[in-house]
C-alpha cells in the first residue's frame, strides 16, 4: 500500500505535506528496523503497549534460556499467516 501511496502521489509526499502526516501515523516510516535497532525496540514497544500484549525484548530472551522456547512460539512463519 505504502509503494502504491509512493508511485502515484510522490510530489505529494516531497512537497504536499503528507510525508509529516505519514510518519505520524508510522514513525517508523522510511528507516530500517533491521538497521536501527533503537528504533525496532521503541516501535515493538508502541505497538505492544496498543496491543495491550507484554513486549518481547530480544535480549532478555537471549539471556533467560527458559524463555527461548515462548520466543520459538512467538516466531510464526509467514506462510502461516498467509503472506
């Protein structure tokens, strides 16, 4: 969806204002999770917090081994999901 809003109203988000608006509904827009871990850890913890579900951090469960087997849970395959 955010391709097709890119492709079709580009000079909208480079001078109509909507690239505020976007990264105001999706803070996380335009940067890399991957890359910034920073960033990944504030929007899990958003999306968490709105979810009203406990927030996984990676770390705690990388040092807690009785953890690591609700983390393999938590990691559905994407063709489970049907994407």
């Amino acid at each position: 969806m955010l391709h097709l809003i890119e492709r079709c109203f580009g000079d909208k988000l480079k001078t109509g204002g909507w690239l505020a608006k976007l990264k105001e509904m999706i803070p996380s827009y335009g940067q890399s999770l991957i890359e910034n871990p920073a960033l990944c850890q504030r929007v899990r913890a958003a999306t968490a917090e709105v979810l009203n579900i406990i927030n996984v951090n990676v770390r705690e469960i990388e040092s807690d081994s009785s953890l690591s087997a609700v983390y393999d849970l938590m990691v559905i395959p994407m063709w489970c999901v049907g994407a």
